[in-house]
C-alpha cells in the first residue's frame, strides 16, 4: 500500500523562513547592513535627506556617504525610522523577522530577551516598525463582496469595581475602544481601524470610503448598517450567523486573530496605541500569501520616509494611555 502524503503546516505555495536560514542571512552587523543596503537602494544609492543619487563613500566613522547636493552625510538609516538608532542593524533584521513570522506578534518583553535590549528599546523599535504598516486602512476601494464588523476591546465589566458595574447593568459595551473591519472575499484584503464612535455616520462612511459603490455588504443587523445599498445582513441578535451568502465570518476570523494577540502576546492594550496594532495585524494578513524574506523586503521598503520620535509616540493623542485588558 502507497504511503500517504501528508502536507506541512502553513501556505504550500509559501516560502518561509527558519531562524536558523534567518540568523545565516544576518551573521554580522556588516552582512545586515548590506542587505538593508540592497532593498532600499537596489544598487543605486541615494541620500534619504534629499533624494539625489549624486553621493559618495566618505570617511566620517557613523554617515559612511556623502551628499552632494544637500552637502551631508547620511547612512542607510537616514530618512527612516532606525535614524539616530544606536541598535545595530543586525538586530533590527531580527526584529522584523521576528514580528513577520510571529502569527500573534511578538511582545516588548520576548523582544528584549531575544535580541539583548532593554524592554523600552524593544517596545519602541516595535512601534517604529508599525510604521512601516501604517495606512493598511487605505488605499484602492475594494471590489467586493465586503463583509464589515466592529468589535471592541478594553473595559472587562469583570475588572470593574462593583459600584461601576452596577451603574453598566444592561448597557452595551461600554468604556470600550471600537475598531470596525472590513474583508474583500475576492481578494481577501483586509481594512481596519480604531474609531471614536460605532454611529450610521462613522461605520457608513467607513464602508462608502473602502469599498466600491457596486460591491455587495455584508453585516449583522446593527442598526448603524441600515440604508447601505447593495446591502444584506445577518440577524445576530435572534442567532442567525449565516443565510445563503450572508454571513461575517471571514471578517470576524480576522478579529479572533487579533483578539488572541491581545490576549496571548500583549495581554493589554492603551486605546491610544490601539491603532498602530491593529494596522500591523491589517497589514500583516494582506501580504501573508508572500514569501518571508519577500514580506521582509516590503516591510524595510515601507520605512522610507517615515521618522518615528520618541516624544511623538508618547505626545497626547486625547485617547487613554492605560492599557487595558
């Protein structure tokens, strides 16, 4: 009798990326630093101050070329979000292998453990690589058909005092930050994001900016929802979760994917940095079908342009910076 075949884990048309091929690709500071090299400049080499190819190799011992257009030094760092970064590159390599390959993500502490950095390092060279995702809520509309849902998180009645708990009896979900997704069952792109309110003018305006004006809606029976064209629901609230091509379930997949991060790897989240996690989860579902080392390279593509200071990422957003379970 024939032996039976049985497949690996993950996409079969994937080509992924073990630690031990990842840590053979970066076994130096100068290895890392010449691939950083060859994703951003592709041979051509160009000041991240100004653009211009016209540089050249100088001796100054942390900007090794020239600009001479805008007459300064610059490094591979420049212009992106490791600028004035003394982590050397051979660990921010790490860090984004790590973060790509991590379903669940990876947390300050585990990074800082693994890589030898302190947890505030890690947490925010971690931010500074969700730059690289952020403006996963935008782009070209999507073709449908779009299933859109909101979910929430924070404010577990459970961790409330008993006071307030009384005065939420039989209310919805309150002291929550809202996010509201939307899936493309064509393409399988996901948008996402954090918004103030869960109104008919917030989560319409979210589907009318993402998704075709002929692309078929699928939602629950959220009232919100009520006056989209081209528009079906499913009645949660009387247990109905599928009927015929109306159902939410691949948007909300992606929800139980991001809830299991904030359970298994963050375990609290502050609604003002909420954002940022949910545009790398957003993100990191839409090039999944890529190779590793390809999504390796779009991530660091990504970084060209966007700084991230520290005192930004704590500056008042308005949103609470407790995190919360």
């Amino acid at each position: 009798m024939a032996s039976r075949k049985y497949k690996a884990p993950g996409k079969a048309h994937r080509k992924g990326m073990t630690l031990v091929q990842m840590m053979r690709m970066f076994p130096s500071e100068e290895a890392a630093i010449k691939w950083f090299e060859s994703v951003l400049w592709d041979g051509k080499r160009v000041c991240g101050k100004c653009g211009s190819e016209r540089t050249r190799e100088a001796s100054h011992p942390k900007m090794p070329y020239w600009c001479t257009d805008c007459r300064s030094y610059f490094s591979i760092r420049t212009g992106t979000p490791m600028q004035q970064s003394k982590i050397p590159l051979q660990k921010w390599a790490i860090a984004i292998y790590l973060c790509i390959t991590s379903l669940k993500s990876v947390s300050s502490m585990k990074l800082h453990r693994d890589i030898g950095v302190s947890q505030a390092s890690a947490w925010f060279m971690l931010h500074r690589i969700r730059e690289a995702w952020a403006g996963s809520d935008t782009g070209p509309r999507l073709q449908g058909p779009v299933e859109v849902d909101e979910t929430y998180f924070g404010g577990k009645r459970a961790n409330m005092s008993l006071a307030k708990r009384a005065t939420l009896e039989g209310r919805g979900p309150v002291d929550m930050t809202a996010v509201v997704g939307m899936k493309d069952r064509a393409s399988n792109k996901v948008r996402a994001r954090r918004v103030d309110r869960t109104d008919a003018a917030t989560l319409q305006g979210f589907v009318f900016e993402n998704a075709d004006r002929d692309a078929e809606v699928f939602t629950d029976d959220a009232r919100a929802y009520q006056g989209l064209p081209n528009h079906e629901t499913v009645k949660h609230s009387v247990l109905e979760y599928v009927r015929g091509m109306a159902h939410t379930n691949g948007v909300e997949s992606f929800w139980s994917m991001l809830k299991r991060a904030h359970k298994g790897t963050f375990h609290k989240l502050s609604p003002k940095h909420l954002d940022r996690y949910v545009q790398e989860f957003a993100a990191k579902h839409n090039m999944r079908e890529s190779d590793t080392l390809t999504q390796m390279r779009d991530t660091v593509a990504r970084l060209v342009g966007r700084r991230l200071m520290h005192r930004d990422l704590i500056a008042d957003n308005g949103l609470p910076s407790g995190a919360r379970s």
